[in-house]
C-alpha cells in the first residue's frame, strides 16, 4: 500500500500525452493562482450552524439536472426507458437512483411477503421460494453492467442524433449486485437431462418473458435481492431480479416470479419481434445474447464545450459482455493515430471500466473517438464496418465507435466520421 | 468467463460445513416444494399496469425501516452522528444515500460556484481553485471505506450494549470515490523542503481542522468531487472532500476549504481532547492514523432471530487501513474452534470485504465471533487483549473481536466472551 500512486502530475503528461505524441507548454494546469488574503474572509455558510442530519440522505438541489432522461411510449401506458446520464457521473458504479429502466407496462408495486418464485418444468420437483427462504440461501455479490439490447440504436440512423452521451449511450449502467446462484436452486429442483433452456417471467403487467441456454443459467447467473448494497429498487427488479451477466439487458428480468426449465424457447415477442435484427441476406439475426465491447467518452461529450486551448482530461466508460476490458484506445485526431489510454484498476470481467487520456487541444477543430478491445481481442468497430455486417435494417446491437466533433469554438457534437 | 462459478450447493457446503467440522443433513436448504398448480394464478400485480417512470429512483417503501439511525448531541446543534444500518445491507457498496455521518456543526449548504480550495503555508505560491478548475485536473477513482475513529466505541462499556450491528459498529461505510490526487496540486503549489504536514479545514460552521503527515498527502490522498458515481452528496462534503485511505475518518475532511502546508500540525481540539486514548502509562495516544483490522458478522447479528435448527449462512464485512483483508476466520463455539469464511472476490485493499460462510445450527446456544486478518499479518483482538494493552479510558479506535449469541429460541444478543 505505500507506494506512491502513479497519477502525479509528471505521470499524467508523460504517460498520456507522450502517447498522444503532444507536448504540454508549462502551466496548461494552473490554476488561478493569484495572490490571497490567505484565509482573511470565511464564507457565509461557516457563520450559522448547518442542517440537521437525515435518516436517508438525496443529492444536493444544485444537482438537479442530473437525472434519468425518460424516453416514454405514449400509447403504451409504462412502456419506454428511462437513460443512465453518463456524461455527469464519474468512476464505474451507476447510484441506483440512476440506474437505467426499460419497462414495458410500468412498474409493479409487490409486497415483499407475498412474492414467490416457482421453478418447474423439466424438473425432478417443482419448488417455490418466498424472498425470506431465498435469503436462506448463500449469497454471492458482484459488481456487473447492464446493457439493453435497444441501447446505442440511435446509431443507426442515417444521421447522428444530437443530444447528450448519456442519451445516446445510457441504457448500460453498473451496480454491485448480490443474490442467490442461480445454479444452486436449479441443482435442487434437479434439471431434466432433455432440458436445454430456462424460461424466466417477470410479475409485471406484461409478464415479461425470456428464454436463457440452461448451459448460461446454471453457470454465472444470480437471483439478486441487492443492489449497491441496499434492496433492489421498484423499477429495478424490487424484490427479485434474475441478473445474466454480461448479456443483453432483457434477459435480467425484473420482479421475476417464474422459472420454466424447458428444452426449447420461449419465442416469446421479445426475442422474435424485437431484440433481433434483419440481415442483408434476408435471414433474422435472433439470440444475439452477449453484449460486445463498447466504449463511450463522456468528458468532452456532446453539449459540453470547452473553455479555450490547453490540456484536458478525456474520460469514458468501456465494457464487453465477453469478459475484462482489455484496453481502450483514443483517437484525437478523427482515427488517424491511436493511444491507448489508462484504465482505473481495478478492471472487473463484465463491468464499467473507466479510461482516462490526458489531451491538448490545440484550439483547432477535431473529432475524438474511442476504441474498446476487450480480453477475447474483440475490437469494437467503426460504424461502417458495422453497417456492412449488419444491413442498414438495424435495431438493436449497436455498438460502433462513437465520434464527437470538437469545434473551434470548443462546442461538441455527435458525427460520423 | 466461461468457468462454473464455484458457488454451487456442493460447493457451499462442502467449502463452509467442511470447514467448520460439521456435516450437514439433508434438505436443509430445501424451500417449501409443495405441489403447485403450475402458474396458474397470476398475482393482483399483474393486472393492471404498473408505476411510472421517475427520474431519480428510491428505495421501495417497505424497505423504509433501512436508514440511519442518528445519535445527535442534544446540547449542540448539528452535532452527533448518523450510523449505517450494516445489518440491512449486502455486498460491500454502501448506498450513499446510508453512508455514516458525523458532524460537529451541521451540513452547510455551500453554492457549488462559490466555493474554493485554497493551498497555502510553506509553499512557492498558493492556488486557489474553484471546483470547475479541479474538475480539469486528471480524475482518479477507488472503492475505499472511510471509519470513524469512534467507530464501536461502545465495546469500551462495562456491559455489552444491545443494539443492533450498524449502531455498533455501523460508522463506516464503504464508497467508490473519484477525484483529482492530491499529490497533484502539491506538485503544482510546491511543497518547501522544511513542511512535515498539511492542514486541512473544512467549511462548515465548526471549522474542523485536522493535520494529516505530508507524506500521507504526497502519497494516495484525493480530493474527491464524486461518489459512488455521482457527485457527493451534501452531508459527505459536497462539493469537495479530503479522502485518506485507510485513516482515521475525521481526516476525510468534509467541504474542504483549505490545505495549509506547515511544519506542526494545527493541535486542534479533533487531534489532542479527542480521537486520542490515555493509556495505563498515563501517556496519550495521539495521531494513531491507520484504522487497524476490524470485522462484524452482519448475519446474524443482534435483533435479528434464527427460526429453528439447520443451516444457515453467516455474512459480514471486514477491512483493514493496512491494506486487503487476507482472511476472515468464523468461530461458532465462541472461539474454541476457528474456520476460515469464504471472502467475496475482489477483495480490494483500504475496502469492505465482504466473508461468508454456511453454519449448521444445531439449535443450542452458541456464541458467534469473526476476527479480521490483514494482508500485514496483523490479527483482530480478542477485547481482553484490548484493554490489557489501551487500558479503562479508551473512547475511541476499538476493534476487538464482537461477540454475537444465539439463545436457545434463536435470538441474537450482544455479549462480552
């Protein structure tokens, strides 16, 4: 523990500009570093007594803005998104306040005692479980992304939409979340050997429902009562949420109350209509479970501008549904050279990963852009090369590189580039 | 990411009844597998649509028992503290919203515009900077748990307090926090060759001021804007704390202001009357920075009650200012016998680690102990061995083993053992 952390001043310039192959003029840190009256004048909140404690503490008013950016369906009553605001939040954890929502008929009010999972189908047993035997159980926590599946689809439209990261980019957020192994009560309803896949339904109005390979369920998967800490929260599963890491989000099913082992899916309207996508061939691509590696700058981003020449930090989040981060690479300069920027350790399989680039801008018009490669060597593509994968019939499964155009005047912009 | 978790019921039991000499019989775990007409009833709840969406979550409503409970100073307004409730909670986050409070005179509300952080003392120039200005500096973040130094200091009674786990040992939380290092910003004031320390005031009413050795600041501090994810809330400093990993929490200074580089440190009244221990020589122990080991079986812990004989799972967190916990070790014979619990992976250095371990109630009394062991070797005391060596007078940096019995009706209480 006692060496000296690596971020001082020289490592920041050496290790992040140096790879930019930029040099920083002296000073482009400082700050207003005029003369003081060191210490002469107390601001007015330090001459009255403050506010009084609180059982449950809120964010500050003054940052208000800072919410979920809702997306609502106005002729399904519940059904729409709600968008994690990426672009003011810093680290890797998502507070659960703004956590991501994809609902499709609302949030259901359950009380606690009276929620049950039932676990049948081609099994040795049926068996159900109130919330108070699951937390008999053992419990294994976890620090995971969520990504939908509809995130990022903004992508493919023919021109780039202009609004905030986290509006474009925030159907992923990251918790800590703890709960049972799905394994173990699988293990004790004792899976049929014909059963390939789990059906799992949610207790919400729509009933969602989604079909996971047995070999997923039975691996990694979590039935999770907690979320960063606390219970989970109504519109993220209160009081059991079957969680898949590293998988498309509608597959972590809200309010689940059912487990159906069964040796064939569910071809529920979520995995055929939706969540799927037209191939050039004609063919639908369908059960597109992992999510890929995708990486987003957040700090500059669209609607934020920057304040003159001089060194900034370019921040962002990377993750992929195949595992760790491997690296991120940055591009100042429109994709023509590439740095690979710091990555905050620790670096969790499945999770938000933070980068982090020292940057001079120069005062002249660019576009940045970011480059995830994740542990399997899975590089995320430019939006092209995506296109060309995919047809332009695209929904859902988007995950090109992202390019924000930095103009002269410091304002920055979604483009293609 | 394609291994079998290692969590599965033959694993639990094997790993943690294995390991504490038990065997467990059949079916323990097994929930209430009455037949079932299989989803043939559907809830009330999912009949008609569910809630809207919000853009800033809370915690359900049935959860609204989980908060902090306050111990305020009667005679001083905004004075006292505020305690997590750790027996509520899983993984190893703490929700910010539950975070532990301490205050000496309430939470100022500060304009997040107007603030600044002076650098001063025994430097080549002094800076002040506005949050916007730090905001431009390189961003580091960590997941690190902050204690009071008060923290458990009800193990100094003559007789064992009955309360609950959180209003024991619940002044210490654990946060992902992000900021610029301050290493940094030292760099940049220039620290004079003859400075040994730095003073750090905060701006509330009660202006607390602690020093805190300069090679400690020059190593992992951060001056924090964010937590777990957000900006920081109100009551833990907003807009800008001091983080010292691993020490003491008063260091953790609230609405920093200031940060003068000295010679001495400031002797204020937090560093000499408290935080400090007379010790049977007659001697003061003061500036005992780093929180040593200390861990709390969360599950089950005192108010809570055990329903019958079987197997269970015993939770509960531990950490360490030296560094990573390297091993938990559960007794369930009220330290005849010791086992070690199973530690949730990552276990971070300066973070809650989070121990686990399955436990088969034979339905006798019995008394519950885990003691910490750090990465340092350093060993969790046994509370006789506390005070033989601190003494009667202590008040505060208690870590001594806690001690949970189960009765024969299944109830938990607090005991000296």
């Amino acid at each position: 523990m006692g060496e000296r952390d690596e971020s001082g001043r020289r490592g920041f310039l050496r290790g992040g500009l140096a790879g930019a192959g930029l040099v920083a003029s002296s000073g482009v840190l400082r700050a207003s570093a005029a003369p003081v009256a060191e210490d002469a004048v107390r601001p007015p909140w330090m001459t009255t007594p403050g506010q009084a404690f609180t059982n449950y503490g809120q964010p500050s008013p003054q940052e208000r803005a800072v919410v979920r950016w809702i997306s609502a369906n106005r002729t399904v009553a519940g059904n729409g998104v709600s968008w994690t605001p990426l672009q003011d939040l810093e680290g890797t954890v998502t507070p659960s306040g703004l956590h991501f929502e994809r609902h499709h008929n609302g949030i259901p009010q359950i009380p606690i005692d009276q929620h049950r999972l039932l676990i049948h189908g081609l099994t040795r047993q049926a068996l159900t479980f109130s919330i108070a035997d699951l937390a008999r159980y053992p419990i294994r926590s976890r620090i995971l992304f969520i990504e939908c599946g509809g995130n990022s689809n903004a992508g493919w439209h023919r021109l780039p939409q202009q609004t905030q990261a986290g509006s474009l980019h925030g159907l992923a957020s990251c918790s800590e979340w703890a709960g049972v192994p799905l394994a173990l009560l699988l293990d004790e309803a004792g899976v049929d050997s014909s059963a390939s896949w789990l059906i799992a339904e949610g207790a919400d109005a729509a009933a969602v429902q989604v079909s996971v390979p047995l070999a997923k369920a039975s691996n990694d998967c979590l039935l999770a009562l907690y979320q960063n800490g606390e219970r989970i929260r109504p519109e993220n599963g209160y009081p059991l949420r079957l969680i898949v890491p590293g998988w498309e989000g509608v597959l972590n099913v809200k309010w689940l109350r059912r487990l159906e082992v069964a040796n064939q899916p569910v071809m529920a309207r979520n995995e055929t209509a939706r969540y799927t996508e037209l191939l050039p061939s004609g063919k639908a691509r369908m059960f597109t479970f992992v999510m890929n590696a995708k990486s987003v700058i957040t700090t500059p981003s669209p609607g934020q501008t920057l304040h003159g020449k001089g060194v900034y930090e370019i921040r962002g989040l990377a993750w992929s549904g195949r595992g760790r981060i491997r690296a991120v690479e940055v591009s100042t300069d429109g994709g023509a050279h590439w740095s690979e920027a710091r990555l905050q350790e620790p670096a969790l399989p499945l999770a938000f990963t933070r980068f982090r680039m020292a940057w001079e801008w120069s005062g002249t018009p660019t576009v940045l852009k970011s480059r995830a490669i994740d542990e399997t060597g899975y590089v995320q593509p430019e939006r092209s090369a995506l296109i060309a994968e995919r047809g332009r019939n695209g929904y859902f499964h988007y995950n090109a590189i992202a390019c924000w155009q930095v103009d002269e005047d410091g304002e920055v912009t979604h483009v293609y580039s």
